[in-house]
C-alpha cells in the first residue's frame, strides 16, 4: 500500500486530519534527518589508528632478547678470543724419586708459568673466520625467525576489531533513534489503515536486528582490555591502498637469497678449511725446579715449543662432502622458504586487493542511495504528489546500513593489512601502504564544468520549479534551453530562466533550426528569433545547427559547410555586440582541419561524442585539439549509457584522460526518465 499526500484524498473523514497530521510529523523527521546526513565530512589523512595498531606488541618477560643482542654480543666475544692462554702450573713429588724425562733432573716439587697460543682448530684464525661469517649468519637466522608465525599479530586483530566495533555501536545506535523516532507514527498509520502490517513489521524487525547486532560487538569489546585512548577512538581511519611498487621490490627475495647462500656457503668453506683437523700451538714458559741435589738446589731456565696434531687418517676430503650435502639441504630448504613466504605474501595481497574491490562496490553502492535520498529531498521540498515520507526515511537507514558493511569491509582491510606487515614486521608500515580516495562524481563536479540541454518536451511533464530544482541539485553550471518561433512553452522557459538567474546559473538560447542554413539573412532571422526572449538574462548562445544531418550532406557537403561558417561569422557579430558567448555543437568526427578554423570564430566547440563512446577512441580523438582543451565541451547523451551512474564515471574518466573540464548532458528529459529507472530498480532490490 502507498503512503503520499496523493492518499489522502482516500482518507475515512474522521481521521483525515490526524492522518494529514502524522504524514506532515513523518516528513519532518524526514528533512531533519536527510539534512544531518547532508553534512559531508571531509576525507581523513590521519594514519594514527594504523599505526597505533602495527606497533602493538606482547609484553615478553624477557623482552631484551633478540637475535640482534645475540650477534652484537658474539661478535664481541670472538673479537676477544686470540687464541691465547696463560699456563701456570705447580707440582710437588712425594716420592723423591720422581724425575723429569724431558729434562733428566730429579725433583721435589717444580712451577711453569707461560703464554699458549692457539693458531689452528679452535684457535686464533679459527675464530678470525666466524667473524668474517657473522653478517651473513646473522641475516640466515633473522630471515629464518621473521617467517615463524608472530603472537603479536592477534592482539593487533582484537583491538582493531574493537575499535570498528565502537564506531559501529555508533551506527547502530544512530539507526535506532530514527527508527524509534517513526514507530509511534507507523503504527497510527497501521490502525487507520494507511500502510500494511508487513511495512510496519519491517520497521520492527529492524528495530530487533539493531539490538541484537549491538549485543555482539558489545559482548566482544567487553572482554578486551583495549589500549585505545579517547583520541584514537575519535579519530577518522582513512581507506588504504598497498604501496605495490616498494611492496613487489620486497617480495625480490633474490638479494635476501644471495645473502643466506653467502652465509652457508662461507661456512662451508670455514668448515672445509684444512686446519679444521690439526691442532697447532706455540707455547713460552718460565720453569723453576726445586732440585733433590744440594748444588744446585733450584734450576731456572725458559723455553719455548711448538705442538701439532695430525689424525690418522686426514678425513678432511670425507669430512667436506658430509658439510657439502648438509649445506644443499639447508639452501633447498632456504629456497622453499622463501618461494613459500613470497605467495604467502602475494596470496594476502591478491586477498586484499578483493577486499577492496568489494569495498569500492558498496562505495558506489552508498553514492547511490545518497542520490535516491537526495532525489526524496526534492520532492518533498516541491511538494511532489510521488513524495513518500516513509519511503525516504527507509531510504535512510538503508544508507546507515550501507556504512555498517562499509566500516565491515574496512575492518576486514585493515587486519589484512596488518597481517601482511606482521609477516615483515622489520619493514616499516608507511612504506607498505599508501592512502586511497574513491572514485566519487561528486568530487568530478566540484572539480569540472556541467552543462545540460533542455529541450522543450520536458516542460510538458515538469514544471518549472521542479526543473530548477533538479539544475541546482545535480550542480549543473550552464543550462542550454531550447528556443523556437511561436514558442508555446515561452512562460514556463522564462520562469525557469529567473529561477536559474538568481541560482547563479548560466543560460544559453540553443538554436536547433537546420532550416537556418538556407536562410539569406540569417542575422535577421536569428534575432527575429530571439526577439520573445530579450527579457532573459543569457550568458551567450549556443547554436545547434547540424549540418551533417542535412539530406543532401553528402551531395553539398562543401556548400553547406560554407553557409555554416558564414551562419556562424554572422552570430559572433551579434554575440561581440552583446559581450556574450557563442559555442557550437560538432560532431566528434567532423574533418580536423575545419575543427581548427573553428577554434577562432567561437567561445566553445561542444563536441557530440554520440554512439561510440569508447573511452580509447574519444581519447584519441580529442588529443588533436589537445592546445584548445579551454574551448572544448565533451557532451554525451544518456541512450549510450545504461545508467547515470556509469555515465557520470564516464565523463569523470574522460577528464582525467584529457584534462578537458567542461561536460554537456544530453538532455534533461532523458536524464529525468533515467534516474526514475534507476529509483525503481534500486527499490526492487
């Protein structure tokens, strides 16, 4: 059952009034809901939350170890290992009879003390080598640890759930106060039989849906001790995209290969080196004997020596094929490694660029319904018969709906973003993602120039007021409004003309009579012409003579295209006088070297890219007038598009890819007729 004012009239006597009353209370709610929604807020470039979230950490209880403490503390330990050593040593015979072989003396007791050098195995130019396989050694085991799994990625997943799930709270609790807000009214509305049960069930089950998504997020936050403060919680998170250029260059894990295998392969070479297997030592000492002779009792004397040990068998050819397979396992394993790390790394990134895909979806999908809502605004502000209060306010929660998936989808991002950085966790976070703004034709509006033609049909189905409206909403700048001889629409076009004055927006007369290009004073026709119209205020004229359309083109093309060069020579004599502007409407494919010549004669060339509206050809085609880009309007028309939308993003494409800022719509009417299609669709949905 429809709800309007148009219903009224179907009213019992008796509640008439009362039913008047509430529809009147629902449109209210309505407006000051819409005009709290219209207060755009502008794009966030705070990364606090973000970065807030990469840095936090499980508190270890031995938090001061790091393979970097251990290899700053090793290399300083095999610095200090030279291979020397201080030998004392004492000894005391209890049976006199002992004596020293080497030395053929007997004695009671005897001291050594001296200095032992180490050189080989385990010794001074042992550890000299360990020193020159530290870097590398030290890189092997940090790559190996940055690709365990890291306990600190869940608790950066919890608070970032906690934080979407305040500002979700948020949402839900704005959406319950509207829906509360119109209960009491639908209900009245369902007892004077005004709307269905089913429509008032909606709005409850609504209602019921809210309360129960609000016990979930509260039932999760509750058991986080979150670390957020209040000005985090505030804060905006703005929508990021992966910085794919640095991101790919890290995933180049050949210069980290090379450096694992220089390790392996250098400790291979130490652990191969011929004197793994001798010992060598050099040794000095200071010997004192006390003797079981009288004269002399003491000898003292010093001596040095030299020791070597070889095994037999020398097994060192054995030895390093053993450390050679040994070091083949480790570097297939290093490779598998890291192969697996960078699709680990890629499958997330692919995952996350999805994620995004959807988001920019459902972004498109909220622009959508801000339109539908937008387009409610309108009519209730011109108190359009159609105007649905009920309707619009459905139109509402669907948008904060549309911004609960959103913040959803965000969340989703944002822990997907923070995993990829705990998989390299030692590559800093602003590096690794660069901030997004979402393709929006809003932002294409404010940054361009809009005109639409207005041909007199749609005077037939609007009025004034309603068209208006319509401009100033859709921020068209420049409106090219039809004019005829025996105008009967002339009071309706002149009122709009007003209304569009004093909206600051500029008018043009558009003249579309091909009979014109047989006229033999077309100066006198063209102001017998717009003789009704002098009353307007008008920014210049815009001529819609198309002479390509002419039957007899392809027999007359050079006559015809002279009698239009001269058709417009005479109207810039009028415009010059007047100090308007002149434009002309040509087709895309209209020969280059004519286009050229125009350039000079007009304000701006409209160019009708008509039927082929491939982005590569009007592109293309546009470029070889690239130096006039300040004269050039592109219009498009809506039969080449199958909706607004698409044909908004059109136009935004092709200014980004020409620069070019002005844009024609062709024409209101359809334009109208298109976004009711789009109304009606989205509804069904």
């Amino acid at each position: 059952m429809l709800l309007g004012q148009a219903n009224l009239s179907f009213a019992q006597p008796q509640n008439e009034q009362k039913v008047a009353a509430t529809i009147k209370t629902l449109q209210k709610i309505f407006e000051n809901e819409e005009a709290k929604l219209s207060e755009e807020k502008p794009i966030s470039r705070d990364s606090s939350v973000i970065t807030f979230l990469s840095r936090l950490s499980i508190q270890h209880k031995d938090s001061s170890y790091s393979y970097d403490n251990y290899y700053e503390a090793y290399e300083k330990l095999l610095r200090k290992q030279t291979g020397l050593a201080v030998n004392i040593d004492a000894l005391q015979n209890f049976n006199q009879s002992q004596s020293d072989v080497e030395e053929g003396i007997l004695y009671q007791r005897r001291a050594q003390a001296g200095i032992e050098w180490n050189i080989l195995n385990g010794g001074y130019f042992d550890t000299r080598a360990q020193l020159k396989t530290l870097p590398a050694e030290r890189n092997y085991f940090n790559n190996l640890a940055s690709n365990e799994s890291k306990d600190d990625f869940g608790i950066k997943m919890n608070e970032c759930i906690y934080w979407f799930n305040e500002h979700k709270k948020s949402l839900l609790v704005e959406r319950e106060r509207i829906l509360n807000r119109q209960i009491k009214y639908l209900e009245d509305l369902y007892f004077a039989k005004k709307i269905d049960k089913e429509q008032l069930l909606r709005s409850q089950t609504r209602i019921a849906e809210i309360n129960g998504m609000k016990g979930i997020f509260n039932s999760y936050n509750q058991h986080i001790d979150s670390k957020f403060d209040s000005t985090l919680l505030a804060a905006e998170v703005p929508l990021f995209d992966l910085n794919y250029d640095y991101f790919f260059g890290i995933l180049n894990t050949q210069e980290l290969a090379d450096s694992m295998r220089l390790f392996l392969e250098e400790n291979l070479t130490r652990q191969n080196a011929w004197y793994n297997e001798i010992k060598l030592r050099t040794y000095a000492r200071y010997n004192i004997y006390d003797l079981l002779t009288t004269n002399p009792s003491y000898r003292r004397f010093f001596s040095v020596g030299v020791s070597v040990g070889i095994p037999i068998p020398f097994t060192n050819k054995e030895q390093a094929a053993v450390n050679k397979y040994k070091t083949q396992k480790q570097l297939y394993t290093l490779d598998t490694d890291l192969k697996n790390q960078r699709i680990e790394l890629l499958n997330l990134a692919y995952e996350f660029r999805y994620q995004l895909k959807q988001y920019i979806i459902f972004h498109q999908k909220r622009i959508l319904a801000n339109e539908a809502i937008r387009r409610e605004r309108v009519k209730a502000k011109m108190l359009d018969a159609d105007f649905n209060p009920l309707h619009g306010l459905e139109l509402i929660d669907n948008l904060l709906q549309i911004d609960i998936e959103l913040l959803d989808l965000k969340q989703n991002l944002y822990i997907k973003l923070l995993r990829i950085h705990s998989k390299q966790n030692n590559l800093p976070l602003d590096s690794m993602i660069v901030q997004l703004d979402l393709p929006n034709y809003f932002d294409f509006e404010d940054e361009t120039e809009r005109g639409v033609y207005v041909w007199s049909k749609i005077f037939e189905t609007q009025n004034p007021s309603f068209i208006q409206e319509y401009i100033v909403y859709n921020q068209f700048d420049e409106a090219y409004i039809a004019v005829s001889e025996n105008d009967k629409q002339i009071s309706a076009k002149t009122a709009l003309v007003k209304s569009l004055n004093k909206s600051e927006i500029d008018v043009y007369p558009m003249v579309g009579q091909n009979k014109l290009l047989d006229s033999d004073d077309f100066k006198g026709d063209l102001q017998n012409l717009l003789k009704p119209f002098n009353g307007w205020k008008i920014a210049g004229i815009h001529l819609d003579i198309e002479p390509h359309v002419r039957a007899d083109w392809k027999s007359n093309k050079a006559e015809l295209m002279s009698k239009y060069s001269e058709i417009i020579d005479q109207a810039k004599i009028i415009c010059d006088s007047k100090s308007w502007k002149l434009s002309i409407d040509i087709p895309i494919n209209m020969d280059t070297n004519y286009v050229n010549s125009m350039f000079s004669k007009v304000d701006m060339i409209r160019f009708m890219c008509y039927e082929n509206v491939k982005l590569e050809y009007l592109v293309r085609k546009l470029s070889a007038y690239k130096e006039h880009n300040n004269k050039i309007m592109i219009a498009l028309r809506t039969e080449d598009f199958k909706t607004r939308d698409e044909m908004e993003l059109f136009a935004k494409a092709l200014y980004k890819e020409t620069g070019i800022k002005c844009f024609g719509f062709h024409d209101l009417y359809r334009l109208i007729e298109m976004d009711k299609k789009t109304m009606t669709e989205n509804e069904k949905h």
